[in-house]
C-alpha cells in the first residue's frame, strides 16, 4: 500500500535521487530553479509516496510573487517508474493542492505538459496573462483555488529572502473544501 505523507528529514537525499531520475542530473539548469534559488520550499504543502521504508514518489512547492501576491510554484512532481500508472502522481498532486487550499493560497502555477496537469482543473496561464520569463508560455500552467478569481495579469517574480512579499500562506479565503474539485 502507498501512503501520502509529509517528508522526514532523513528522506531528503532519497528525494534527490528521484528527482534526477525523474528529471536528469541537470535539472537545476531549468528556468523554473531560478525561483527556487536561496528560497526555502513550502515544508507545510510537501509530500513524499512511501510503501513501506521506500519513498517512491514526491511533490514540493515554492512560493512566488505574481505582482503583491504569494502564489505557489508547484513542481518537482516525480514517481519512481516502476511505480507509474497506479494513481501516485494523482494522488500527490490531489492531497498537497488539497492542503494548500486548506492554508489560504489562491492560485498555483507549473511549468509542464498541459496532457497531464489538465486532470487537476490547470489551464494555460496566457490568457490570464500570466507570464514567466525565459519560459515556454505554454508550458507554463495555472489553476485557482477553491473560488479565487482569475489571478491579476504580470509577470512572475522569484520570492527572493529580501522580497517585500512572505512566503508564508497567505489569510485563508473564505472557500470551503468542497470547493475544490471544480
Ligand atoms: C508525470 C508523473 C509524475 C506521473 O506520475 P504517475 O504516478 O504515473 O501518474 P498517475 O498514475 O497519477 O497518472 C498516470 C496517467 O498520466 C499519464 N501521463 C503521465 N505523464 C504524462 C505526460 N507527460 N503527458 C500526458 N499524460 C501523462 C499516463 O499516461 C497515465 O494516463 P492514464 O491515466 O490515461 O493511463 C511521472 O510519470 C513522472 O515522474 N515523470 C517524470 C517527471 C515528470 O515529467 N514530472 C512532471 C513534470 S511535467
């Protein structure tokens, strides 16, 4: 049985062999770790698939700025490929953004393939006009949570330590659990 859990510190460098095999030894040259740069992850919304002592998937999430808001980077998102196909990735996905909705944040943003992520409610960001830079626009997806309107047209910015924005969640919006799946 798998299991959906918040990562251990001792599961750090499990995760970090996963994320090579999922995304390549150079991964960290992607434009979407220039955001993650000197930014500490989202603990809170971070999950590990484990089946017994073995972490077989994860999904980490930073947070960004998109003009005075805090919003979510989602991703890595990765399942060890043995274990692909049997719902891991669906569930990581649903139970993080689920937590994430929980704590208040209103807009979640990725860069990937809009054949998965379409599944999990996101759109293309390019008629919100929602940009990031040195990106492929149309790899760059988005979803709101819950009931939170449209996101405000711009152009995504690091959430540097320096930032005037935080990076902790934002006041919770008045949308309920079930508001969620849309
Ligand atoms: C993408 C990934 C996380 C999916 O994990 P998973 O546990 O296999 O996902 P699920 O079991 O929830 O969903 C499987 C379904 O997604 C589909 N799928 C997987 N990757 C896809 C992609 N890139 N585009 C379209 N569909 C995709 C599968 O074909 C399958 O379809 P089906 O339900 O019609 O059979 C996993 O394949 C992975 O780690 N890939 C390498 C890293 C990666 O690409 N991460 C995502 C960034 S875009």
């Amino acid at each position: 049985m798998v299991a959906i859990l918040p990562p251990t510190t001792a599961q750090a460098p499990v995760v970090e062999q996963l994320l090579d095999h999922g995304f390549g030894p150079n991964r960290q040259n992607k434009t979407s770790y220039r955001f993650r740069d000197g930014v500490a992850p989202i603990q809170s919304l971070a999950r590990v698939a484990v089946s017994g002592e073995a972490v077989v998937g994860t999904i980490q999430y930073w947070p960004m700025r998109l003009g005075r808001e805090s919003v979510l980077l989602l991703g890595p998102l990765a399942v060890w490929i043995g274990w692909a196909n049997q719902g891991i990735g669906g569930a990581l996905m649903a139970t993080s953004l689920s937590a994430a909705l929980t704590e208040g944040w209103q807009h979640v943003f990725l860069v990937g393939d809009l054949a998965y992520y379409t599944r999990f409610g996101f759109e293309p960001s390019s008629p919100w006009g929602v940009t990031m830079a040195d990106e492929q626009q149309h790899r760059l997806l988005g979803r709101c949570l819950g009931d939170a309107p449209p996101p405000q047209p711009g152009e995504l910015q690091p959430m540097r330590a320096n930032s005037a924005a935080t990076a902790s969640a934002p006041a919770p919006a008045s949308v309920t659990t079930s508001a969620f799946f849309k």
